[in-house]
C-alpha cells in the first residue's frame, strides 16, 4: 500500500502571520451612538431617542480593550448622553410647557403697537 512516509517539504513551509491591525478604528455605531443622541434632543423626536439608546448600548457591549483605550469618550457615557436624550424628549410630558399671555402672532412677529 502507501508508505508512511511524510510528503511534506519543511523548506515549502510558510509559517502564520496574524495580520496587521487596521489603523481606521472608527465605527459607524459609535458614530451613531454619539451623533443620534444630540439630534433626538434637538428635534425632540423620541423615535430618534430611542434609536439612540439601541445603538449606545450596542457600541456599548461590543468595545474591545484596544477600542477602549483609544476613545476618547467611555461607553457608559454615550448611553447616559442617549439616556438624557430621552429625558429631554418626554420632559413636555411631565412637565408642560407654562402658557404665557397670548397677544396673538408669534415671537418673531414684530410687536403690536401700544396704544396712546
């Protein structure tokens, strides 16, 4: 039958080489996570608010130790902003806006005449 012996050339080896680390380490989650969280406040859209806390907790869990030391900003802290976005976004909800005197025209308008 076959012989047993070894066909491998040791000379052919080519040994492993891990790859080399990508020096572009941004993430389009962590731009998300830090970027929604702002528009959600600015908008006061709590759809947007609510995408915002998905996506920071997402970045959130996927940090890898080279992530963490290279950002400038931790984890936790774009989920408090996303957090504090939805504050913001449901704050009307407890706390209604105080009427103030309607003298019709908006606050850009200019002002009414004052009467002599």
């Amino acid at each position: 039958m076959a012989s047993k012996k070894d066909m491998r050339r040791p000379d052919l080896v080519i040994p492993y080489q891990e790859p080399a680390a990508k020096g572009d380490s941004s993430d389009f989650s962590s731009t998300l996570s830090s970027t929604l969280p702002m528009a959600a406040i600015f908008m006061r859209n709590r759809y947007i608010g609510w995408a915002a806390v998905a996506f920071s907790i997402q970045s959130w869990l996927g940090e890898s130790e080279e992530t963490k030391k290279t950002t400038s900003t931790p984890g936790y802290f774009s989920v408090g902003m996303s957090l504090m976005s939805l504050i913001v976004t449901y704050l009307p909800l407890f706390l209604p806006p105080a009427a103030g005197p309607q003298r019709g025209g908006s606050a850009t308008d200019a002002a009414p005449p004052v009467p002599a």
